[in-house]
C-alpha cells in the first residue's frame, strides 16, 4: 500500500548520495544534464499508465535530488564568504514558497502538471 511512498524516499537518499559524485564529473554538467533527464521523465509520464508512470517519476525524483544538491554546494563554492548567507536566505525563501505552492500544484491534472513541470526543469538545464 504505501511501496510508492518507500521507493520515493530510497530515491531521496540515492538522490542525495549520488550528488557527492557531482564534483567528480563536474557540477555545472551534471546539474545541467540531471535538469534536462528529469524534464524528460516528466514529458514521457504523459505517454504511460500505470507502473512506467512511477518508475519514470521516481527517476525524476532521483534526479531533482541531485538538482537540489549541487545547488547548495554552489552556494558554499561559487559566492564570496560575505554573500553566502543572503544567497542561502534568498534560496531558503524561494524554496519555502515553491513548499507553499506545491499543495496547490497537486490539484493540477496530470496531463497538465506533468508537460508543465517537465518544460520548467529543461529549461532550467538551459539557464544551468
């Protein structure tokens, strides 16, 4: 009843143990190239019914995670010591809004959520 649920969060914890590799391979490449497969994975749970649908959602998860991460080690790596903490403020307000929008998000149908959210992440790969 709840295998979803459990695959889901294996997947944050892949997620985030896969970013700690980001460095190796670049993080600016990986971010970019973690963004655009998880656009795609949104843009092909529009073609599938059922378990491909989760499969394919927990990929983008996974990979959202290791968005996520990269992010925050730009913060500590790419701003000078005097900006990290607005840079973090600014990136905490962003992310509490997008936690206070994502209720709302949730009552989009799928057929509109998924080719929505799947254009935002690949053109977050583009701006990346």
């Amino acid at each position: 009843k709840y295998s979803n649920s459990v695959l889901l969060c294996l997947a944050d914890v892949a997620g985030h143990g896969a970013a700690l590799s980001a460095n190796r391979f670049g993080r600016k490449r990986i971010q970019r190239l973690s963004f655009a497969l998880a656009g795609v994975c949104l843009q092909l749970c529009c073609l599938f019914k059922g378990r491909p649908v989760v499969a394919l959602a927990i990929l983008g998860r996974l990979l959202l995670n290791i968005c996520w991460n990269t992010i925050y080690v730009a913060l500590v790596d790419d701003f000078p010591i005097a900006c990290q903490s607005r840079v973090l403020v600014i990136c905490q307000v962003t992310g509490n809004f997008g936690a206070i929008l994502a209720p709302f998000c949730g009552t989009l149908p799928t057929s509109a959520s998924f080719p929505l959210f799947g254009v935002l992440c690949v053109l977050a790969a583009i701006m990346t």
